[in-house]
C-alpha cells in the first residue's frame, strides 16, 4: 500500500488530467477550522440574472440550497455586506459572503469500527473499504457504514455534509475512497470529481474473452422497471469508462478499467452492456455461470464468490492544500486474489 508522485504507466499520461495548482482555479478564499466556517466568493458575468439562492447552491454545493436560503434570512450569508432575499437576481459583480458556526450535519453515530487507512493528514484520508461495508447509512443499514466509523475516527466530520464523503462505492466493491476532513478539502476534491479530473482505476474479472481494450461511452439512467438496477438508455446521465485487457483466461477476462465519469454502477452496468458482466454480480448476472469441463476447484470457487469481482485499486487526486499530485494504490482483497489464482492454476492445466 505506496503513495507516489507519478500517474499510472498503464495509461497515457494525459489520462491524469488534474486541476492546475492556481491560486484563483475557482475564486475561492477561505479561513475554514472544523467548527467555524468563514468563505468568500467574487462572482463574475456568467451569473447576471440568476437567482443568488441558485448561485449559492451552485458555489458551494455541498449544503442544500433550503439550508443556504436559511442563512440568507439569517445573515450569515450576505452580498456585499448586506442581506438579500433568495429570489435576488445577480448583476454578476457581488462578492458573496458566508459566515456561520458549523452544526451537526448528520444523524449517524460514531461507531469504533477498525478503518485501513492507507494515508492521512489534516486535510484527507485515504481509505482501503473492505467488502460488505456500505458506505453511508441508509434504509436497511442504519449502522455499521463507513460513515459510522469516520465519526468515531475524527468526529469533526459529523459537521461535514455526508461526513466528509465526495465518492462511494458499492457494498461489495473494495478499494480506495478519499474523504475529506474540512471544508476547503471537500471544495476542493468535489470540483476535481466534477471536473473529471480524478484518476480512479478499477481491477475487474469478468466472463467470457475480451479481446482489446477500448472505450464505453453510453448513457446510463435508472431502470425504468426494476428500481434496483441501472441501464444503458438514450436520455441518461453521460458515462465514459476506459478499459484495458490485463489478463486472458480460458473462459474469463481480467480488465482494468478507468472511470472518466462515476455514475452508480457503472463500470457494472458497461460491462454488462457490451455482453462481458462481472463475475458474481448479483444484481446483474441472474444465475452462476460455470463453463463446460470446468474443475471443481473453479466451480467452488465460482459459486462461493457472492459480490461483484470488482476492486478500486489505484486514486490519483490534488491534495486540497499543497496541490500535490498524489496517487494512491490498495492490494486485493482476499477473495478476489483467490479467485485469480483459481483461473491461473485452470488456464495453466488448460
């Protein structure tokens, strides 16, 4: 589990695309602690005529804009100095200013729940998710998220929207998430996310032979029949996975994949799409797949592996405060390698 200063070799280097270090990337100036929350904001000639609610909601993006228009009325949040009604239209050259003391932004609590951080420092953690731990309590998983464990961790993060979170991953996709431990960190990483800009390489095993790697570029919206499920449909939200084939099997492929977008199970539902679905995706393969004369071996191993042969292996980012290019890499979980032995020691016998 290494940081480094260099981008994936695998790739072309353009493919690492972060932020310029630029002192005014996106007008921010900011003195932020955990608990006090002081920001300014210079708006320009792309504002005129919007609403300052939509504005406020469009700069700082991680409160709700009712959360924001409650500020306004309160004068925490003003422009030039004084304070407006939400439905105030812009002339594009206000400085907008934010003032408050930060509440408890979340209802979850802290558990002592072990975390495997691969890097930390007053700004950032860098964090390798095992396998089955939701990300954020929801319906049915109330308790137990990495979210209960950051507020045990560092429990300034419950005054942080989503503590502190900027990306997820599925329940049984492991691998690497960065979250954030201010404010002007969680800006910062939420705009290079926004921007693309954030380097995510994903270990794949799927069935059937990829023969090359290449692009998926298809839309992906919800099911519009089973609400579980996503899907490659016309109208959906823009997705972009790049892919390499690392590893040929008899019967499977081991691809690395890199999101140029993050859409909910995307790299699940693209695969799927061009008729190569991960192995023991629950939600997207209906049934085991075991190939005719497979051993036995393959086939335990096969029906024994429950989740999505997925990982998030390497996180290339800007660190919010130093502008540091930074890219992080976590090994597989356990399950997965056995899995990848299984298929080597079956291709080896082939």
């Amino acid at each position: 589990m290494t940081s480094a200063q260099t981008s994936n070799s695998e790739f072309p280097e353009t493919d690492f695309n972060l932020l310029d270090d630029s002192e005014d990337a996106d007008n921010h100036n900011s003195s932020i602690t955990a608990t006090r929350l002081s920001l300014q904001f210079q708006l320009d000639d792309s504002f005129i005529g919007q609403r300052i609610d939509q504005v406020a909601a469009a700069v700082w993006n991680e409160f709700s804009r009712e959360k924001l228009k409650q500020w306004m009325k309160d004068g925490h949040l003003l422009v030039n100095g004084n304070i407006v009604k939400p439905k105030y239209k812009c002339e594009g050259i206000e400085s907008l200013t934010l003032d408050v003391e930060l509440e408890s932004q979340t209802t979850a609590q802290p558990e002592n729940i072990p975390l495997d951080i691969i890097f930390e420092d007053g700004d950032i953690i860098v964090i390798n998710k095992p396998v089955g731990m939701v990300v954020h309590p929801g319906a049915g998983n109330p308790n137990g998220t990495l979210v209960n464990a950051l507020l045990y961790h560092y429990p300034k993060s419950s005054e942080l929207a989503r503590a502190g979170l900027v990306h997820r991953i599925d329940k049984d996709t492991s691998g690497l998430l960065v979250v954030a431990k201010n404010l002007e960190a969680q800006f910062s990483l939420s705009k290079q996310l926004a921007d693309k800009s954030v380097y995510r390489i994903y270990d794949l095993i799927v069935y059937g032979n990829i023969i090359a790697g290449g692009t998926i570029d298809e839309p992906i919206k919800r099911h519009p029949v089973d609400r579980i499920k996503m899907t490659v449909l016309p109208g959906g939200r823009d997705a972009v996975t790049h892919y390499n084939v690392k590893e040929r099997f008899q019967h499977f492929t081991r691809v690395q994949a890199q999101l140029e977008t993050g859409r909910t199970h995307q790299i699940r539902v693209h695969f799927n799409y061009i008729g190569f679905p991960l192995v023991g995706d629950p939600v997207y393969v209906s049934r085991v797949r075991v190939p005719a004369g497979a051993s036995q071996k393959l086939n335990d191993k096969l029906r024994s592996f429950k989740r999505q042969a997925l990982h998030a292996s390497k996180l290339g980012l800007i660190h919010p405060r130093t502008g540091e290019e930074m890219l992080f890499e976590a090994p597989w979980a356990e399950d997965f390698t056995e899995l990848v032995e299984v298929l080597r020691s079956e291709n080896a016998a082939y």
